[in-house]
C-alpha cells in the first residue's frame, strides 16, 4: 500500500477516534434513567481508551513525517452514534456505539 494511502487511513482513522470521544462524552450527559446509568458509567471510561487510540494514531502519523489533522480537517460521519431524540433510548445508543467499533476494525 502506498505510503498516502495508508497516512489518508491514518487520518481518517484519527478524526473518527475523537468524533467517537465526543459522541461517548454527550451520550454519557444526555441519557436518563436508571437503566442509563452503567451505560453513562462504561462510556465515561471507554473515552480514555479512546484518546490513547487517537494518540497512537497520531504518533504513527507523525512517525510517517505527516501531521495528525486539525478540527478544520473535521467532517462528522457517525450519524448512528447521536444522541437519540429520546434521552431514555438506551438501546440506540448501544447499537450506535457497536457501529462506531465496527467501523473502527
């Protein structure tokens, strides 16, 4: 694979591990309820992992003699990881964080 194909990857790869750190971080605001709760809590936590792969992203970037982009760079692409309309819609914000891993892989 050629070397701008895989640091375009790269960069791709990095603005979706942040989009999915501020997608976890309003999920984890915004949902009610008491079935909410240790959803909130596993999303809270994830968001460090998430950093560290956007970090690790970043340092192979860096490491190919490209820059991780910027947020002008940023175009969102998560649609099923949005807050749901209803903030006790547990299940779609499940189904939406099993889509953003998936698209990770």
């Amino acid at each position: 694979m050629e070397t701008e194909r895989v640091v375009d990857l790269l960069r791709t790869a990095y603005m979706d591990e942040l989009e999915t750190v501020m997608n976890y971080q309003t999920n984890a605001v915004v949902l009610d309820g008491v079935r909410a709760e240790e959803i909130k809590e596993s999303l809270r936590a994830d968001i460090q992992e998430e950093l560290g792969h956007a970090e690790q992203l970043g340092q192979r970037l860096k490491q190919l003699d490209a820059r991780p982009p910027g947020s002008a760079a940023f175009t969102a692409r998560q649609d099923s990881l949005q807050p749901p309309a209803d903030s006790t819609d547990v299940l779609a914000v499940i189904e939406g964080v099993l889509d953003a891993e998936e698209d990770a892989i």
